[in-house]
C-alpha cells in the first residue's frame, strides 16, 4: 500500500515522514493484503485491488499478472495517531519497549551484499542517509557485542530471511542518527 499509494515514495525511495502522515491521515492495511513485490505500479494507483486484495489459482504465467483472478478485500486499517522523531542508542532502546522504529542508514554496495551471517559493520565516515530500514529490537553477542536487529524490504532472500543485525553505537551507516516512531491506534485521528 505505501508504494502502490505513493504514500511517501516509490520502490525508488522516499520518505519515511511522509509514511507516518499517510498512516495518521488513511491509516495503512496489514502486509498479508498486498505483498511488497518491488515494483511501482504503472497501470493503476492506489486503487481497492491495490491496497488489499485476495487471489485465487491458478498461479499466472510468467510475465502475466494474474489480477483476473483477484478482487479487492476490506481489512482493518491501522493508524498513527502521534509520531516523532528520536536518535541515539538509549533513545532507540527505549522506544523499542513500544515496538518496531523507522530508521534511515547509508545503503551501500557491501552491505547489498550482506549474508545475515555476522553482525555488520562499515565504516562509512559520514554516512549518507538513502534507505530506510526497521528497527525491531537490539542484543548482546556472546563476545559482548551490543547489536541492533533491523528488518530490511529487499525479500527474504537477503540476509537473515530479510532481517539483518548491526553493530551499536559505531560504524553502522548511520543507523543511530535518523529514526521515527509512532503511536499506533485502531481509531482514526480526529486531527490532521
């Protein structure tokens, strides 16, 4: 929904911001009524079929769509009724006991390549925010080194199952400097 309603941007990248005012104004479905299949959709925008939909077989060939067999389902919307914006280790430690923050980093060429088998680290000097990434918790290795784990929306076949883990405190791209959070509600704000 947020890439198929340009609720913030496109596959092409964005702003998280933008996604936190799309889902305090519209409220967003849950990730089972459209899978996130990292394509900006060209043909239609943000339509009924396009924010949440239910298909049957049989599966379509390749190259085809198969939207013939789907139609447009109603399902609960979820809101942001406050959000903000945090950095830094504690902060982020803290906000997590509330659930998963919104953070940017510098997306590089080797962390493209990151096999989810290590924490990682790079060192990128300044970092150049250009992704956005979830931060859904934090631990400890059994060396003793404090880590962040982070969900990440390039499939399954990245990383860790599309989860990844990154060094706390230095030499992270940037993850500690840029992040958003909200308080999510089932009701629809009254104000905008």
């Amino acid at each position: 929904m947020v890439v198929n309603c340009q609720a913030g941007g496109t596959c092409n990248g964005g702003d998280p911001a933008q996604v936190f005012e799309y889902a305090h104004k519209n409220g967003l479905v849950h990730s089972s009524c459209m899978n996130y299949i990292a394509f900006n959709e060209v043909d239609s925008m943000c339509g009924g079929i396009d924010i949440c939909r239910d298909c049957v077989g049989p599966a379509p060939a390749e190259g085809e769509t198969g939207i013939e067999n789907c139609r447009a389902v109603d399902d609960t919307r979820y809101y942001v009724d406050s959000y903000y914006g945090l950095n830094g280790a504690d902060k982020m430690k803290a906000e997590l006991q509330n659930g998963p923050i919104s953070c940017a980093i510098e997306a590089t060429e080797e962390f493209d390549a990151y096999d989810g088998k290590s924490i990682y680290q790079q060192d990128v000097g300044v970092p150049e925010l250009n992704h956005a990434i979830a931060v859904v918790g934090y631990g400890v290795s059994d060396e003793g080194q404090e880590y962040w784990i982070g969900r990440n929306s390039w499939g399954t076949y990245w990383g860790d199952w599309g989860f990844f883990y990154m060094n706390m405190y230095t030499n992270n791209l940037g993850i500690e400097t840029d992040c958003l959070a909200g308080t999510v509600t089932y009701d629809k704000p009254e104000s905008t």
